[in-house]
C-alpha cells in the first residue's frame, strides 16, 4: 500500500477517488462534506490503510455493516409502542391541513401537481396554504385552498436579505390546531415554521432546522450526482406528497377478509378437533434462527393456551422449516397441539391464519399476513433491524421486544452474534404467555358479548 502515498493525485483525481470509495463502503453517493474530507485525504497522499481507518469509523458505515457492540444491561421485554406507530395502522381523522410553501414563484408552480395529490387524497378537508405574498393571488385562483395566508419567510428576490422571522409573524395561524401540517420546500430553511405549528401530525424533509418530530420525514437527497430528472423539485414535492397520503392511506382491498378471498380463494384447512375452541396459530420460525424466539417456548405456549385456555392450537411452517425440526409433530401433539409444519400450501395457511382468534408468530412473512388481515397478533422481534422498518401492518398487532445496546445489529446467523443471542433471551416465556392469556381472554369475551 505504501506505494499510493507517492501517486500524484490531483485534486479532480482526489475528489473521483474518494466519491468511488465511499460509494462502495457507504452505498449511497457521498455527501459533500464526507467528499471534501476524504478527497483532501488522497490529495494529501494519506494511505489507503489510513483512509479506510477513517471509514470505518463513520457511523453510516457502522449501521450498513454493523459493527458489533457490547449488548449491556438488558431492559427486559416490552411492547414497542413507536411515536407513530398508532396513526400508521390506524384511521386518523384529517380534517384539517396546513401546505406550507414559502418560497417564490417558479418554485410554487412546480408544487402544483402536490397541491393536487393532496386535495384528491383528502376531499373533504379544509386545506389551507401559507405562502410568499407574491404567489398568494396565484394560489387563490387555484381554488384548491379554503384559506391561504400570506407570510414574507423570503426576501421577494433570490439575492435579497431574508426578513427575521418570529412566532408572532404567522399571527392567528400560529393558534390554529391542524390535524396535518405539510412543508413541501426540499430545501431545509423552512422547517423552522413547523416548531411555531400546532398539529398532530407534521411532515417535510429532514431538516436540522426543526426541532419537531415530523411523522413523515423525508431524507433529502444527495444532490453531488444531479443528472436524474426525479431530483426535479417538481418530482421531490411531489415523493414528498405522495409518502404523506400513502402513510395515511386505507385500502380495504389490501386487508381482512377482501385480502383473504384474493390470496386464498377457496382454500381452507379442516379443522375437526377445533369443536368450536377458540383457535390459535403459531408460527415459530422465519427462515433465520437470529430472528426466532425459542421453539420449545412455542410448544409450552401451546400446551398452556390448550389446557389452560381450552383452546386449539395450530403450529404453521414450510417444508424446510418441517425438515429442520424433526419429531415436532410428536412434540405438538404431547402439548396437545396439532402440526401443520410442512402440510399446508402457502394459501392454506393464509386461510387457517385468517380463522384464527389469536396468532403468535416471529418477524416472519406469516406474521406480515396475520396483520394484513386483521388477526389479533403477536410479533417477537429480536434485534437484528430497526422495528420502524419492518413493523407488521395491522390494527390487532402487538409488537414484543427487549431493548439492548446492541441491537440493530443487521447480522445475518446467529451464529455470529457475540453477546449471547439476548434481545431474544430477554424475551421470557411468562411475558408473551401473559401478554396470550389476556389477548385471547379478551377477544372470547367480546364475541360472548355480541
């Protein structure tokens, strides 16, 4: 490697270089800080050793290639209850909306076809515009907006000073309660109006300008490598726009029984031990052992809920998942529950899970359904992704997890986990068999009381 401190790099060499480099190791193009700094590095004749030192302590790199960490004190098992988590899987009432979009006047003719995403995703809303005052006369011809107000957040030209800019100045809006407040500008400077915003829900691109949790945040792009005509501001409002309605979007297509008939058809399993039992369904694999909460705390599962529940219990799987536990037929049975491991085709067992009072699976495809189709659930997550990225999507679902250092930890076998597989062990069984007990209690007494 020594002889790369001697290349004669210039500066448009260094700056090729270190783009490269940090495409590969980073997976995205890099930002334009990180390029300054690592091109200054090859300019410099820095060694490639040196160099990928310094990569690898980046934190981007950290989280795609994930660094191991000391797991440390365990919390115990919880539910996740993200900050949004309940306005994604439920039915949020939007009746009130606040589009900001502040800046002049090409940038707002752009922003039209975003104003009309939003207006055809939310028809009976009351939207209402905030607005440079010289795109306020425009915006009022569009007759999209119930209210538009005015706010001078810019000088009128690109190259004039930009006025200070206060709370007071957005007067009676700055005590409206909105249900959604959207900053469509990609750039960052205007976020700061969404800490001065009272709504429940607010959305923009990411910004250090704004101390709000935005509900929808959207990463903004690198703009380093800008030849794609979807880094078009009209293109970026418009991702922006539809992120916010599809975040907020209900398709019954997609869900409970409309989604069973679509993806089973006639499918069914015949279940003549069931005898009018409550029947639960358990998967407890995924296809990767990391991800898996004990199968031998499944099966004490299922002999619980049988004999202490009087419930049937199913266990769920593929062929694969069948051949990798072998005798589980045996070992349900002496829980006294029955194995469909390996003897259902995929739409069977979207017919038996859609049947089911109660599923308690792993962060597996299965679960996924389960959700989808409205089955009061169980998810047992371990810690290898980020819950936010791979939450099931239903109202009835109950994400359990245990907190640690080390998690995500995105590493692909168990085997290579070097802190004792806790954010699953942590996980005890009298937790989820509680958490079991109440939800299939509950749900019996609501059908005892229709």
């Amino acid at each position: 490697m020594r002889w790369l401190k001697k290349l004669p790099w210039s500066k448009q060499a260094s700056r090729d270089d270190a783009a490269l480099l940090l495409g590969a190791f980073l997976g995205r193009n890099p930002d334009p800080k990180n390029l300054d700094y690592y091109s200054a590095l090859f300019h410099k004749g820095a060694g490639l050793r040196k160099i990928l030192n310094e990569i690898s302590q980046n934190d981007e790199y950290e989280s795609h290639f994930g660094r191991r960490r000391e797991a440390g004190e365990t919390e115990g098992p919880k539910v996740w209850a993200g900050e949004d988590f309940a306005a994604y899987v439920g039915e949020p009432g939007i009746e009130n909306i606040l589009v900001v979009k502040l800046d002049h006047i090409g940038d707002f003719v752009l922003a039209l076809d975003s104003f009309t995403v939003l207006r055809e995703a939310f028809p009976e809303a009351k939207m209402t515009l905030l607005c440079g005052p010289w795109n306020a006369s425009l915006a009022r011809a569009l007759g999209v907006f119930a209210r538009v107000e005015a706010l001078d957040f810019f000088a009128p030209t690109a190259d004039g000073s930009r006025p200070p800019f206060s709370r007071e100045r957005l007067g009676e809006l700055g005590d409206t309660a909105f249900d959604l407040a959207i900053d469509l500008r990609v750039d960052p400077d205007t976020r700061v109006v969404l800490d001065h915003i009272s709504a429940t829900f607010k959305c923009g691109y990411v910004s250090d300008a704004c101390r709000s949790v935005l509900t929808v945040g959207v990463p903004r792009p690198n703009f380093l490598h800008s030849d794609s005509l979807a880094l078009n501001q009209r293109m970026m409002m418009l991702s922006l726009a539809h992120g916010v309605v599809d975040f907020f979007r209900r398709d019954a297509q997609w869900r409970g029984a409309s989604l069973r008939r679509t993806l089973a058809g006639n499918a069914g399993v015949d279940l003549p031990f069931r005898k009018g039992r409550p029947l639960v369904a358990l998967h407890p694999f995924s296809g990767r052992a990391i991800k898996n909460w004990p199968l031998e705390n499944f099966l004490r599962l299922a002999a619980f809920l049988t004999r202490e529940m009087e419930a049937a219990v199913v266990l769920l799987g593929s062929k694969a998942e069948a051949e990798g536990a072998p005798g589980l037929a045996a070992r349900a049975e002496e829980a006294g529950a029955r194995s469909y491991v390996g003897r259902t085709s995929l739409e069977e067992a979207i017919a038996l899970i859609a049947e089911a009072d109660l599923y308690v699976g792993n962060d597996s495809g299965l679960t996924h359904l389960a959700a989808r189709l409205g089955v009061q659930s169980i998810a047992i997550f371990s810690g290898v992704a980020p819950i936010e990225t791979w939450a099931p999507f239903g109202r009835d679902v109950t994400i359990v997890h245990a907190p640690v250092a080390c998690a995500p930890c995105y590493l692909p076998s168990l085997e290579l986990c070097p802190n004792g597989h806790k954010c699953v062990a942590a996980i005890d069984f009298d937790y989820v068999r509680a958490l079991a007990q109440r939800q299939l209690a509950s749900r019996r007494a609501t059908a005892s009381a229709r």
